[in-house]
C-alpha cells in the first residue's frame, strides 16, 4: 500500500526517495519534524506547512485514498488503525524521530490514533476539527447512518456535484 507525501516548494528543498511513496519532496533537514495530515488534498494544508516549515523539516501526507495517493478497492486500508500504521511508516521512511504531527478533520482523528496507537513513535499532537470520536451510541448511530446516506448521495450524483455543494455551503463561501 502507498501513501504520498506532498512537501514544500521551498528553495531549501531537496527530493527524495521514499520507500511505498510516489513522490516526496521535504525541506533541508532540521532538528524537528513536523508531518500536516488532512485527508484530501495536502495542498490544502499548504498555508500552514510553509510557515512550519521555518522551524521543522515538514511533509503533507495524504493517506491512501486521499488526494494523490493510491485507492485501492478493499476496505482495510481505509481502517483508521490502517490509517495510523500508514503515518508511522511514513514517519519513519522519511526519517523523522518524533515529528509533531499536526492533523484537520480526518486527518486529525488519523493523527491521534497513530499517536495512541505508538505514543513513543510522536512527540505531540495539534488537532483542529477533530476528535476521538462519538461516545453516545444513539448519535454516533445517527451519524452513521447519515454519512451512509451521504455516500449513497454521491455514488448516485456524482463526486462532482457533491464537491460543488460541499464547497457552496457558508463556511466556505469566503474560501
């Protein structure tokens, strides 16, 4: 299973092969590292990376199925437990010894379960959006079925026109 690695276009940056990775591309090495997860894009998570990228060697991760990386058909790499072992590999095949990982939404809860999952392997966490999950059954039932619901919404519309009603809603109008 690849992951992909999205780094900084900086003019201290160096390509570089990394194991089960299309293409990663990070700054100079630094004393700290820092790896942005949000699943998606990791273009997204451009405007914080750069500014992080004065104070620690920073790569945007898109974990399997996101943005540029690999999608496969099976549901077991889709597994948050999956999803956490794919961040320490990444972790450790760019070289980075505790990075910080910073994480939005999905990329936020991926964040947390790698760090609970080898809390020795990440030296902190910042999470916007994101949490361990819901604890009351009956509304994590609900939101269960509502997020079946949306994915009925998009196999049937299309990813087009979710994305486009995705993106109209106001929070991000000003975007």
């Amino acid at each position: 299973m690849s992951w992909f690695v999205r780094g900084e276009i900086l003019p201290s940056m160096a390509r570089t092969s990394v194991p089960r990775a299309r293409r990663a591309v990070a700054t100079r090495a630094r004393t700290r590292a820092t790896a942005c997860l949000k699943t998606g894009g990791a273009e997204s998570m451009a405007g914080i990376a750069e500014p992080l990228s004065c104070w620690a060697r920073v790569a945007r991760l898109e974990l399997v199925g996101h943005g540029e990386s690999e999608a496969p058909q099976a549901l077991e790499p889709y597994a948050m437990d999956a999803c956490a072992r794919q961040i320490a590999e990444a972790a450790r095949a760019l070289g980075f010894t505790r990075p910080h990982l910073l994480g939005y939404s999905m990329g936020g809860r991926a964040a947390l379960a790698a760090a609970l999952a080898s809390p020795e392997s990440f030296a902190g966490l910042v999470l916007v959006g994101a949490t361990a999950g819901i604890a009351d059954p009956v509304a994590r039932a609900e939101r269960i079925a509502a997020d079946c619901a949306l994915a009925d919404s998009i196999e049937q519309g299309g990813l087009e026109r979710f994305v486009d009603a995705w993106m109209a809603q106001p929070l991000f109008a000003s975007q």
